[in-house]
C-alpha cells in the first residue's frame, strides 16, 4: 500500500485528479490510499505519506513542504500538462515511481 498525498490552494481541485488516480491504480491493480488536502493542512498529513505531490499552483511550496518533512519524504510537484488534463493514470505513475 502506498499513501500518495496531493496538496493545493483548497484540496478542492485536486480532489478531481484524486478520483481519477483513484480509478487508474484499481485498473492497475495498486494499492493505494490517494487523497487531497489543502496547504494548510499539510502539517496534519504528511506524516502518513510516503509521497507528496504539490499541486502546480503551489509548486512554490516545495523546498517549504521539503522542510516540514525534514527530507523525509519525496515530494515532487504535479506536471502542469497531466495536472491539467486530471490525467490520473500519468501523476499515479509518477507517484510510484518516486
């Protein structure tokens, strides 16, 4: 089981992207626990991922994110091309891969 955290402004948009990644690992037979949280609320989460993925619009955010996990998690920023397609299959392989 991998726990794959997005982050946005709100957790609202990415929550899209979460159900689509959601589909992709059931059709590829992964599990995963995929879920989305707003910036505020990464201090409560990051420590039940194994990976973070920021959110295009808060890519900003990742040498902070990085910090508050103290490099102990990877944390990459969602690319803007699959973020804005909701192309859950591509940010689920990304997720795997890190």
């Amino acid at each position: 089981m991998k726990n794959i955290l997005l982050v946005c402004n709100q957790g609202m948009s990415t929550s899209f992207l979460v159900e689509k990644m959601k589909v992709a690992a059931t059709e590829s037979a992964i599990e995963a626990k995929i879920w989305a949280v707003s910036d505020a609320e990464l201090h409560e989460n990051w420590e039940q991922a194994d990976v973070i993925l920021l959110g295009p619009q808060v890519g900003y955010l990742k040498a902070n994110t990085e910090n508050v996990t103290n490099h102990s998690k990877p944390v990459e920023v969602i690319d803007f091309v699959d973020y804005g397609r909701v192309n859950g299959k591509a940010v689920l392989d990304k997720a795997m891969s890190l």
